[in-house]
C-alpha cells in the first residue's frame, strides 16, 4: 500500500510540473503574440507595410 502511495504521489508532483511549464508557454505565448501585433501596428503606421 505504501508504493501505492508513493507512485500517487509521484503522478501528482509530475502532473503539477507539467501543468506549470504549460501555464509558463501559453504566458509566453500571449507576450510573442503582443509583441508581433505592436509591431505589426507600428510597421504600418510608419513603416508602410503589414506583415
């Protein structure tokens, strides 16, 4: 019983590591895309294009 437990134990502390490493992407995420729209914006206000 006390493997058990110990295999539990492991599965949550992998799953909890997983699920912050995909919050820290998905967060990284919306910054790349903040970024690439500012740029976007300012190219086409003085650079005259758009990506």
């Amino acid at each position: 019983m006390s493997s058990l437990l110990k295999g539990a134990g492991l599965l949550r502390r992998g799953a909890a590591g997983l699920s912050a490493l995909m919050g820290y992407l998905a967060g990284w995420s919306y910054v790349a895309a903040a970024l690439f729209i500012t740029f976007d914006i300012l190219a086409r206000n003085f650079l005259g294009f758009s990506s």
